[in-house]
C-alpha cells in the first residue's frame, strides 16, 4: 500500500510516542506501508520542527534522525499535478501529488478540509487513527 501523510501528521509522529500518527510512523518504519513525499514537503516538515513551539517538545537528535529516515526511508515523488478541487492550496497540492504519486490512501489531520472529500479519484482520503485502523486489519 502506498500512502502519503500530510505534513501535520508527520509532525505529530514525531512530536508523540503514543496516538495514531506515532502507530503510523511505527508502520511506516516496519515496511507495512511505502510512504511517498515530495523534496517540497520534506523542507516543510523539516522547517516545522525548526520552529521554537515545536522544537522546545523534541530533541534535536530525535528530529535530526526522523528527517534522515524520511529523506532516506520514502519514496521521492517528483511532479506534482495541478488540482484545483478544494480552497485550500496545500491541500490542492497534496491531492495533485497523491495522484501524481498513485498512491492508495493520502493521510491528511482531523480538521483537514480533505477530509470531507472521502476520495478522490482512486485515493482514500483518511485520517490518521482510520488509516492506523486499515493498517492493523491488513
């Protein structure tokens, strides 16, 4: 299954131990799934973690080493297609790239905008806790 996390999941991985984005990042990391990013949204998460409110809840090392794993363990996804379907832009972009990247599902936070969309195309549009659930009924 191929499947891309929006920005704040991914933080929210690294940012908890415990919750669905953290079971999801175990996942990931145990081959259940091939996560797919794009360089753009690697620089976004790392800027994320950057940022003092974020960074003051994770040690340096810990966010150094998942940055590594994510440049080194996903699937770089080059070209993204133009999709105008929400009024989100960063939303528009992730859904252009979760089917530039034909992926299976696209992981997007609970207040997401996307969320209310459910698919699009053959993408499943789930949160983190129901992708968690997919996963452990696999």
């Amino acid at each position: 299954m191929r499947a891309i996390l929006d920005t704040d999941v991914l933080v929210m991985g690294v940012l908890s131990q415990r919750g669905a984005a953290a079971r999801l990042m175990d996942g990931w990391r145990a081959g259940n799934f091939v996560l797919c990013t794009a360089a753009a949204q690697r620089a976004e998460v790392a800027a994320v973690l950057q940022r003092v409110e974020v960074s003051s809840f994770v040690e340096p090392m810990r966010a150094g080493q998942f940055l590594n794993d994510l440049e080194q363990g996903s699937e770089a996804l080059g070209r993204i297609r133009l999709v105008e379907r929400c009024q989100d832009p960063a939303g528009n972009a992730l859904l252009g790239l979760a089917e530039a990247g034909r992926v299976d599902v696209l992981v997007v936070a609970e207040g997401s905008e996307l969320r209310g969309l459910g698919v699009h195309g053959a993408v499943k549009i789930r949160s983190a806790r129901e992708f968690a659930v997919m996963l452990s009924t696999r």
